[in-house]
C-alpha cells in the first residue's frame, strides 16, 4: 500500500473514533487530549519537524530528537524524514508549480484531506542530508509499525485511552495543519489566527516564509507562539532571534 494511503486510511480510521469519543467519553477526556496535543504539537511537529528538522533554529541531544521522533507518531502526519523534505521543497517553490502542497495548483480539498502526497515528487537535494541521519532513518523506516503497535497497545489498556490519547491529536493535527496550509497561503504566505489555535505559534505563517531560518514564528508579542518561548527556554538558538532569512 502506498504511504499516503496508509496516512489517509489512519485519518478515516481517527475520524470514526469521533463515534465511541462522544458516546463514552467525558468533557475532561477531550480537555485531557487537546492538552496532549499542544504538547505533541510543541515538541514534535512545530519544534521537531518545522523548526528543527525543516530549518535547524536550534540544537538538542540525540535522546531528545528521538522524543521528538516518538511524540511525532501521535500527529499521524508520517514521519519527520519525509515531511521535513515536503517542507524545504515548499519554501523553494512556495505557491508554484513544485510546491508539493500548493492548493493554488492541486486543489485547496486535495491539500486539506492530505490526499496531494499521491503524486509528490521530491527533489534529491531535499532529502540527501534528512536521509544521513539514523534516527529520522529508524522512524521512516518503523513508522506504520509503530503506530499499530500504539493503537493495540493503547486500546488492550483501555479503549479510551486509544481514542483520546492516539486518534484524537491525530485528528487536531490532521485539522490544525490542513487549515495552515489553506490559510497560510490563501494571498501567498499569509498570517493567520484561526490557523494558529491548532498549531501551536504555526500560524503567523507570512513571518515564518520573511525569516524561515528563525526559530520565532511570532514575531510581535500578542501573536501567540508557545513553540517560540519553549524553544527560548530549554535550548541553544542555531541562529539567534530573528536572524537573516535561510531556508
Ligand atoms: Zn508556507
Ligand atoms: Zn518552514
């Protein structure tokens, strides 16, 4: 089966765990699983794969890019190899014909649902450094495995806990991103507060295409950024605030 079949199949199957979510679970279930996905959402997607394999804005240990890695399973958005490639090709080619997910050239549904990765080609010199590295490796490599192994495990402690603790950050990723990349881009790279409430700091999206190799997406201090000031707490800035613009 082809990968992002397999992504798309993981959607339909979280988009059904809506039914045993609102006939069994509590209102603190869906507070409990919106928390988990700002911190998978902090850590794993806008701090790992954006801002740390996509733009390198700053340095972490070993053990923490395979946290990372790990947190990033429960965002159902495939693996960091991959997007981070998707990613850098986006900013070369934003809003042209080679950008993977323009849905100014693939439709603004294909793009939404995820179902542009059918024919994405990526260029070589996108992946080549992505691929030296054996922890992205390891989780290409394992990805779907490890997503089934979360799924059963989950469910034989609880079946809610599956549903709120795998497919419901899924399905707040799977939103929260495919709401970015409409309004991200809906007048070139735009700024947008409705797409950054899922995306923790990802939606002052026209700041990020200005200053891609900063690890600040919000740029003035009431656009909301948490990515931002947990990056600014725990770690060594690769390239200082707000520093000159790199891909
Ligand atoms: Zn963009
Ligand atoms: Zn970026």
């Amino acid at each position: 089966m082809h990968n992002t079949t397999k992504l798309i199949t993981n959607h339909i199957f979280c988009h059904l765990m809506l039914i045993p979510a609102f006939m069994y679970g509590a209102w603190w279930m869906f507070l409990a699983a919106f928390m988990w996905w700002q911190v998978i959402a902090i850590i794993a997607i806008s701090g790992g794969y954006h801002r740390y394999y996509s733009h390198k804005t700053y340095k972490c240990s070993r053990w923490y890019q395979v946290l990372m890695n790990a947190l990033g399973i429960f965002a159902g958005a495939g693996p960091a190899l991959t997007w981070a490639a998707v990613h850098k090709q986006h900013h070369a080619y934003s809003d042209k014909e080679l950008d993977p997910h323009s849905f100014h050239h693939k439709g603004w549904f294909a793009v939404y649902v995820n179902t542009w990765g059918y024919d994405v080609k990526i260029k070589r010199k996108f992946i080549k450094t992505l691929w030296r590295d054996d922890v992205l490796n390891w989780f290409y490599k394992y990805y779907f495995k490890l997503n089934i192994a979360i799924i059963v495990l989950f469910t034989a402690i609880d079946p809610l806990l599956m549903v709120f603790g795998y497919a419901m950050p899924v399905l707040l990723a799977f939103h929260g991103y495919g709401i970015l990349n409409i309004l991200g881009h809906r007048n070139g790279p735009s700024n947008s507060a409705i797409a950054n409430v899922l995306t923790a700091g990802e939606g002052w999206h026209a700041n990020h295409h200005a200053k891609p190799g900063s690890y600040e997406i919000g740029h003035k201090w009431w656009q909301f950024d948490p990515t931002k000031l947990y990056i600014r707490t725990f770690f060594k800035r690769e390239k200082g605030e707000l520093n000159a613009a790199k891909v």
